[in-house]
C-alpha cells in the first residue's frame, strides 16, 4: 500500500490545473477578499475625539469650580449684609429708644409744669365756688 500511495502523491505532483480555473479562483479570491482597513484615520480620529472630551471635561471641572466660588462668596456677602441689618437695627432701636425717653421726660416736665397748675388753679376755683355758693 505504501507504494500506490507514492505512485498517488508523484501522480498528484505532475497534474496541472488548467489556466482558466487558476484565474477563476483568483478572481473569486479577490472579490470575496475584504479590503483591510488602515488604523492610521481612526487613531486620528480617536485622538481628536480624546483631545475634544478632555477640553470639555476641564472646562466644565473649572465651571463648577467658579460655581463654588461664586456661592461661597455670595453665602460670605450675605451673612455679611445679615449682620450689617443686625447692627444698624440695633441702633435704630437705641435711637428710637433714646427718642422715647428723652420726649417722656420732656412730656413729664410739660405735664408737672404747665398742665398742672392751671388745672390745680381750675380745680381750686371750682371747689371755692361749690363750697361758697354764689
């Protein structure tokens, strides 16, 4: 068996495939072959892409930065302006205080010095004159 099989493989060897067939196949080979692609337009691609997604991300890692500062200094301005309120209300009142106090004691004063004597002088003569009748 081992010698049919040699006479086989030398038959094998010596058979030639007609031209026609040969060109068929490398047409077919062809035509079903996919184009390869090169990498070189997508890395491109890709790396503008990066370079895109970066910038956005830091531009927005330094908004939201501006953000926080801003709040913090609007939350900073307006305790601020709290206690300017706080302070100015205080002395509003201590003067509206002072007001009051100084316009009682003068009221005070009005009232001992001159509604009372004529009204004393009123009720005196009033009372000489239901006492003595006339």
């Amino acid at each position: 068996m081992d010698q049919e099989l040699q006479k086989l493989i030398r038959q094998f060897q010596e058979e030639k495939c007609p031209p026609n067939v040969l060109e068929r196949v490398t047409q077919r080979i062809s035509r079903d072959k996919r184009p390869t692609r090169s990498l070189k337009p997508m890395l491109r691609w890709a790396a503008t892409l990066a370079c895109v997604f970066g910038a956005v991300v830091v531009w927005q890692f330094n908004a939201r930065r501006e953000r926080q500062l801003h709040t913090a200094e609007l939350a900073a301005q307006a305790q601020a302006d709290r206690a300017l309120v706080v302070q100015q209300t205080r002395q509003a009142f201590a003067y509206i205080g002072q007001a009051v106090i100084r316009a009682a004691a003068h009221t005070e004063n009005a009232l001992s010095k001159e509604a009372v004597p004529p009204l004393r002088n009123s009720f005196e003569t009033l009372k000489n004159k239901v006492t003595k009748p006339i």
